[in-house]
C-alpha cells in the first residue's frame, strides 16, 4: 500500500515552462487536494476534487490547472511558470465527504522557476 | 468557516509533557477538531481528531474544552522525534482543510 505518491520529488523549471505535477493514491480516496509551502508558512490550497470529474479552486488557485480523470489520479498543471510559484508542493487524499476522517498527504515536490 | 489560533513556538524538555493549545471561539456544533504535525522536509501526518469529548490514541490525546471553543493537544511524554510544526484545523463548510502557520515545538534534550 504506496499510500500517496508525487512526483517528481525535485524540479528546476524556466520562467515561462509549463510542467505537470503527478500525485497518485491507491486508496479508492474521493476527496485529493494540492497544497503549496513557501518557506516558514503553513500550507496553502490550491485545488481540490471531491471526486472523479469534479474540481474546485481553493485560496491560491492562479497560475494551475487540474483535471480528475480517474479515482486514483490528480495531477497539478503549471502553465507559464513564474519565480513566484517556487514552492514545495503536496498533494493529499481524504476518504470522503464526512468531517472526521483523516488526510493523507505525500512527500511533496520541491519545484524552483529560474 | 471557524478560524483557529495557535501559539507560534512552544518549547519542551525531552520526556517531559508537552500542551499545545488552539482557540477556536467561532466553532460550530459540527466541526471536528483536527491536529497535524509536519516533521522537517516531509509532507504533513494526522496526529489525532475530535467531536466533543476527550479523544486518546497511540501518538497523543485530545482534551477539548466543555464549550469547545478550545482544544489542548497533549503529548505525553516529548521525544526529540516529536520536534515539529502541529496545526490544529476545523475543516471548513466544503470539507477542505486550511492551514494556519502552526506551532513550532522544539524539544530540548
């Protein structure tokens, strides 16, 4: 059981790339969520997806893309990458809609734009 | 969507008990109390959540107060394992977790 996987763990990217960031749960989770981290601050919403076909943006969404093809899979699209999205990034899975069950998060990906 | 408040840093000695506390004065009779923890360069994990009575489990215990607009995070006895941020989050009316800034605990051996 992998739990939730991210990748890459580590990227440089140009200013003005575009990339996809991958998370993948194996654990039939409804809910996913990215997050970014700058440094000393708590973590940030930026999407979210309470299940397949269906996503929201939460406080940061600007500048990201995310679709939710399939249960298991959430990806995170950076269009036109700017310095300002340098930031660890993590991605998280919860099993639903109730309020008392627990998230699970990933390892992050720590991404800089040059 | 209910707001919390948390110390910024927090120091313990190493062995010792360890009280982390967490305001949340507009919380409503639905939201469950979360608490998170974020070891250095790792993503967050669930450390321990409640409704309304005090809640136990392997890693630490819940005390919430009897009007809930307060919550203490207890760790029974502190570990340099245990140095990490802790947020405490109420998931809000969509069922999305925000983060505050935490409380730093730093363990002193």
């Amino acid at each position: 059981n992998a739990g939730v996987t991210q990748t890459p763990k580590f990227q440089v990217l140009k200013t003005g790339q575009s990339m996809t960031l991958q998370c993948a749960q194996d654990m039939n989770h409804e809910y996913m969520s990215w997050y970014r981290q700058d440094p000393g601050m708590g973590l940030r919403l930026i999407h979210y997806s309470v299940g397949a076909g269906i996503t929201d943006q939460g406080e940061v969404p600007n500048g990201y893309n995310v679709s939710r093809s399939t249960t298991e899979d959430f990806p995170l699209r950076l269009l036109s990458a700017a310095p300002s999205q340098t930031s660890v990034y993590f991605c998280a899975s919860r099993p639903g809609r109730r309020r008392n069950t627990e998230a699970f998060f990933g390892q992050g990906t720590r991404l800089t734009v040059v | 969507d209910a707001k919390t408040t948390q110390p910024n840093s927090m120091e313990s000695n190493e062995e010792e008990p360890v009280h982390l506390p967490c305001n949340h004065s507009t919380i409503s009779g639905t939201d469950y109390i979360h608490w998170y923890r974020q070891l250095p360069s790792q993503g967050p994990e669930y450390v321990i959540h409640g409704l309304t009575s005090n809640v136990n489990n392997r890693m630490a215990s819940l005390a919430i107060a009897e009007d809930r607009k307060s919550s203490t995070l207890i760790l029974h006895r502190a570990t340099l394992r245990d140095a990490a941020v802790y947020y405490c989050i109420l998931p809000n009316t969509g069922n999305q977790f925000y983060f505050g800034t935490g409380t730093s605990l730093t363990v002193i051996p």
